[in-house]
C-alpha cells in the first residue's frame, strides 16, 4: 500500500467553510491541504443569497413554531417540507428540535449564535477588503418585508429577543418599508430593517476565496471522492479518496472536518454521532429585473429571500427534509415565483440563469460544531452552519486556525462543542 500524500493540516471539504479554515490557517503559517469531491465552493456556498445576517442570531426552534409547521407539512408547497418516509435519524433530529422550543433554549442559542454572526461580518468585510476580492460586497442592511398585520403583530417577539443581546433592528410601518423600497409593490403593513446586515455574491466569493488559498501556497483536490477514513489508536492516519478511476491517500498532522451535510456519514467511520440533517434549499438566479431591490428583503409570510447585484438577481430559501435527495423539485421553485410576485413590482429577472438545490447542515439547536473532537486528538470539528455557513464562515476559519495552533481561542467554544448532543 503506497504511503499516503502527507499534509501539514488536511480540510475534508471545500465549501465556503473549508476555503475560510484554509485561509486562516495559511495566514497562520500552517500547511494545506483541502479535499473536495467536487469543485471548489460547488455545494450549499454556491447559490444561497449571499446575505451576513447579525440579524439571524435567533434560532430556529423557539415556543410556538411546531404548531404551524405540522399544519403546513402536507402542503407541497410550503415553506417547510417534511418528506414522508422511514427515517430514525430524522425523527431522532426532529425530537430534538422540537424539545428545544422554549424560551430558556431560545435565548441560550441567541446568545451564542450572536458572537460568532457579529464577529464574522467584521471579519469578511476586512478579509474582502485587504485582498481585494471581487464578490459584490455591499454592508447596506437587510430588510424584513410583512403584508399581514397579524403575522407582523405576532413578530414583535424579535425586536425584543434581538435587543437582548444589544443587536440592532428597527421597526419600521408600512409606509417607511415601501419608501425604503421602491421595488415593492404598495400594501406592506410593516417590516424590520438590520442594519448590521451586509451582502455578496457567494459564488464569486467562495471563487475568489479558492483563488486565494492556492495564490497564498494551498492545495485544493477537486474531484477528490472521499471513500474511507482510518484511525489508529486516538489519531485519524489516512483517508482514502476516489478521483475518477484513480485511488488516492492523504494523511494530516492535523484534520479539519467541514463537510456541511455531509459529515455525519463520514464522522460515523470514526465512531462519532453528529446529529446533522440535510435540510435542502432552492434558488433561481436570473439576469437583473429592470427594478431590482436596493437592499436584500426577506419576504416574512413566504420565507422567501430577495438578493439582487450588478451581476444578477436571486430568489432563494425554503426548507425541504427529504435526505439526500438529488431531485430539483418543480413545486418548491414555482413556490418562490409566486411568493416574490405577491410583494415585488419585477418579481423575476429577463431571463433564468440557474436554478439551484443544495443542503444546509441543520443541527437541532441551530449552532454549529466547532473545536476539538473528543477522543480524536488530531480531529477538528467545523460543521453544522446551518443557514448560515457563509455569514459565519470567516470566524470559523480563525477559531479553526487558533485551535490547530494551541493558542487560546478568540471565543469560547463551550457552546458549539459536539460534546453536548453525547
């Protein structure tokens, strides 16, 4: 058996997480290698809305959500998704969730999802600005669009919940929402406007991210299929990758594991339970409408999210629990025209670009996995981003390279240590 190839530090993943571990690592002065099955930034990194969102530091689960969502389930079209079939690990996923929906766990996850929101949005701004990074960047805000009185009266639980933590949102009326954007039809009756919030292209970020990694003396193995993990004793010695008909080995020092949705499997070779679900997505990009929005919008009542560049227009969200289905459902994609129709003037763009899936690695409570993995002494944990792997991407590449390195890290990383769901 050939030796494998040896790295100094070795990223099982090139999403937009793996790039920013790769990065930071390089700037610390360590060597990298990063495996990737298939292009670099070609998973979930490439066609979500590009939003850094401070403003999403509230978790998903929280009193009074299941209610709702078991109404809608059967609806095909409904923001969230259930796919009816025989799966314990979901089920298991989905307890989780649900027993985490009090206002005790509601604020325990705000207040630990906030530092690493807030503290990544600094970080990309002066990544994108010392490198020059041709991404689209913009810092001016997001703004939450609601045409349903009720719905905006029932949300008055976010100002407050963000307030907490010294996070700033205002309120706006119907009328301040439609002047803020024109691209509204009229009929608002209320919205949330963050303006902590920032924007980017994220498939032009990630690229440039790549880009940066290999100017900077990083390796990326695109197309590199990982089959197996070895581990001897408490150290991970090889992982055995396919890239087309060839076989190939890599060992690291040390291993970073940022594989978004796809890292329970492979933590399973290592005896570790990371209860991660692939929660699927959906976007349409177009060519840009001839009135585009100003500033990214989030349109409450349909969950669906508005982003526009000089280079394009996207409609994107939803959130679809069908395992690693590879189908791009018609129903979920019509289900973002016809939102954007009920709020925009231009709804949709000349002409369609791409359209789009990928999965979000959902975790029960909504924060990721980072820091050591117990009894793996060279293993790393960076994964389970959620909805958010682009907004905390950059943070994560620093608490990475702090970790790898033995130094103290910038935040404390009790919250997101995998030891919690053990």
């Amino acid at each position: 058996m050939a030796a494998p190839r040896a790295s100094d530090v070795l990223i099982l993943g090139g999403g937009v997480i793996g790039l920013s571990c790769a990065y930071y690592l390089l700037e610390a002065g360590r060597g990298v290698t990063v495996i990737e099955q298939g292009t670099a930034g070609c998973g979930s990194s490439h066609g979500n809305c590009g939003t850094l969102t401070p403003s999403h530091a509230t978790p998903l689960a929280m009193p009074g959500v299941i209610g709702p969502a078991l109404r809608t389930l059967l609806h095909p079209d409904a923001p969230l998704r259930i796919a009816p079939r025989f799966d314990p690990r979901l089920w298991r996923w989905l307890f989780g969730f649900a027993r985490r929906c009090n206002w005790n766990d509601f604020r325990a996850a705000t207040r630990a999802k906030a530092p690493l929101l807030l503290e990544s949005r600094k970080l990309i701004e002066a990544l994108v600005r010392k490198e020059s990074l041709d991404c689209e960047f913009e810092p001016g805000g997001t703004l939450y669009v609601f045409r349903d009185a009720a719905a905006f009266e029932e949300s008055r639980w976010l100002p407050r919940a963000l307030g907490e933590i010294g996070m700033p949102i205002d309120t706006l009326d119907g009328a301040a929402v439609d002047a803020m954007e024109p691209a509204l039809k009229p009929g608002a009756v209320g919205g949330y406007f963050n303006p902590g919030d920032a924007h980017l292209r994220p498939d032009r970020y990630v690229g440039a991210l790549a880009d940066l990694v290999r100017a900077k003396g990083g390796t990326i193995a695109e197309g590199a299929r990982i089959e197996s993990i070895e581990r001897e004793d408490a150290r991970i010695t090889r992982v055995r990758t396919s890239r087309g008909d060839s076989r190939v080995d890599f060992s690291g020092r040390d291993v970073v594991l940022a594989l978004g949705a796809w890292s329970p499997m492979l933590a399973r070779q290592l005896g570790l339970r990371l209860p991660i679900q692939p929660g699927k997505g959906y976007s349409i990009t177009y060519s840009r409408p001839a009135s585009a929005p100003r500033i990214p919008l989030v349109l409450k009542e349909r969950s669906v999210c508005v982003t526009a560049w000089s280079s394009g227009y996207r409609l994107g969200s939803t959130m679809e629990f069908a395992g690693y289905d590879t189908s791009l459902n018609r129903t979920r994609l019509d289900a973002l025209r016809r939102g954007a129709a009920e709020y925009l003037r231009d709804p949709e763009g000349p002409a369609i670009v791409e359209e789009w899936y990928g999965w979000r690695p959902m975790t029960p409570d909504d924060l990721p996995m980072l820091g050591r993995a117990p009894g793996i002494e060279n293993l790393v944990l960076a994964t389970g981003h959620g909805m958010l792997g682009v907004s905390m991407s950059a943070i994560t590449g620093v608490l990475v390279s702090e970790v790898v390195g033995g130094k103290p890290p910038s935040l404390d990383l009790a919250p997101y240590a995998v030891a919690r769901f053990q």
